[in-house]
C-alpha cells in the first residue's frame, strides 16, 4: 500500500509541471470536421446523427487518452478516477459493484476493474454488505479518502482544462446535450425528422 505523504505530495513534479504548461490533447484530435454548415436538405436525419456519434467517439477517445495522460503521476486512468469520485460520494456506505457500474455507465465488470485498481493502490477496500453476506461493498481507505480531500479538487481542474477551448456558459450546454444521448439505450429507434 502506498503513503499518500510520500508519492502523492502536493508539491508539483517535473513532469505534473510539464503536462500543466502544454495542452494534453493533440490539436487536431477535436478540430471539426469539414462539415460546419446545416444538413443539407435532401440528407437524412440518420446521417446527420450518425456523423455526430463518431465525432462524439473521437471526442471521447481523445479526451480519455489526454485524461490519462493528466492522470498519469496518480498511474490512473479516468474511469478508475472516476470510480474514486463515486466512492467519495457515497462516503462510508460504500457501494455495490453493479451501483457503481450503474452510476459511471459502464459494465460491471468495468466497474469491479476500477475497485481492483483502487484497492491495489491502496485507496479502496472491500467490505461485506451488512445485510447480505453475498454483496460485497467497495469503500473509501482512509488514505483514498485524504488522497480526495487533499489533490481530489485539483485532479477534477486538471481535467476540466482538457476542455479549455471551451467558455463555462459552452460546457454546460454540452452536458445538457449529452445528456440527451441514452446511456443504455436498448434499441436503437426509428424516429421521424
């Protein structure tokens, strides 16, 4: 288990330095594409949504490896912080597995990754329900918990500059947007534009 005193200390590294002064996504991962205009009117509607899941794919990718890269000197990537942050925010209950799958909108599998890589860092543990002896609860350590309390803050600026290019007033309508898209859509639906 590691110390969050000596490898995670608030005094900036070499290289945390490094990646603050230079932007971690490559320019031309979120350039936009050729198109910039409407439609055209004869164009279908599946089209149009099509070219914005795979400009949202690419976004995605690109953004998660410059999120890993910012994450780097914590050696995780943004899901498995993500996972911290849902720990932190359901404090001493702790969290099933599947809740927090359900929560980050990923497998459960996934989700039992991320307590893995938490628990070998030694932010995280495993509890028994108290309830159910079959259910086991992913929790906080107290060093995860300082870990939050101390660079958490930090960490979620670090990545919020990912999208510098961007005004406040512009982040927000994207998460509104984005929040349109189904997390877990069952199929897909025929719709009239």
């Amino acid at each position: 288990m590691r110390e969050l005193a000596s490898s995670h200390s608030a005094v900036p590294t070499r290289q945390s330095r490094m990646a603050a002064s230079m932007p971690a996504v490559h320019p031309g991962w979120l350039e936009l594409e050729a198109r910039t205009s409407m439609p055209a009117a004869g164009e279908l509607p599946e089209t149009a949504r099509y070219d914005a899941l795979m400009q949202l794919f690419k976004t995605a990718g690109a953004l998660d490896r410059a999120a890993t890269d910012a994450l780097a000197d914590l050696d995780l990537t943004a899901g498995a912080f993500g996972a911290l942050i849902a720990l932190g925010e359901v404090g001493d209950a702790g969290i099933a597995p599947s809740e927090l799958a359900r929560r980050l909108a990923v497998a459960r599998r996934t989700a039992t990754l991320y307590v893995d890589i938490l628990t070998r860092q030694g932010w995280a543990e495993r509890r028994a329900h108290p309830f159910d002896r079959r259910m086991v609860l992913a929790v906080l350590t107290p060093v995860g918990r300082r870990l939050l309390d101390d660079l958490g803050a930090a960490y979620k600026r670090r990545l919020g500059a990912l999208l510098y290019e961007i005004s406040s007033l512009q982040a927000e309508r994207l998460r509104q947007l984005l929040a349109l898209v189904p997390l877990d859509p069952i199929a897909p639906r025929q719709s009239e534009d």
